[in-house]
C-alpha cells in the first residue's frame, strides 16, 4: 500500500542496509514488505521509522467534548 511505498522510498534515501542494520531486519525482508510481496507489520513499520529517525505522534482526537 501507500505507507510501505512510503517506507521503502525513506529507507532507499537513508539507505537499506544501514536501515537493516538498525533495525535487524534484512535487507531482504525490508524489500518484500515495501513491495508488497509481505504484509507490512507495525513492528517493521516502527522500527524502520525509528531507524530513519522519524517519530509519529499519536493523540486523541479532538471531538468537541472536553
């Protein structure tokens, strides 16, 4: 999907093996969960962001109700 193609054009910037390296995930299993060919799991999503230095912030929503 359109976060993996994300993720794997993050990690060919920051390059693939030192993302694999940092996230001991192989270069390989990297390239099937950014092509598709894997699904692409959260573990892998948040250690590849971590790797690349990203960080996410998740919040509540604000709904209107205090």
């Amino acid at each position: 999907g359109c976060l993996a193609h994300a993720l794997g054009v993050v990690a060919r910037a920051r390059g693939m093996t030192e993302i694999a390296r940092r996230t001991g995930i192989s270069r390989e299993e990297l390239h099937r969960s950014f092509s598709g060919e894997e699904t692409l799991t959260l573990g892998t999503t948040l250690a590849v962001l971590q790797a690349a230095g990203i960080r996410i912030l998740v919040r509540q929503a604000d709904n209107g109700k205090a």
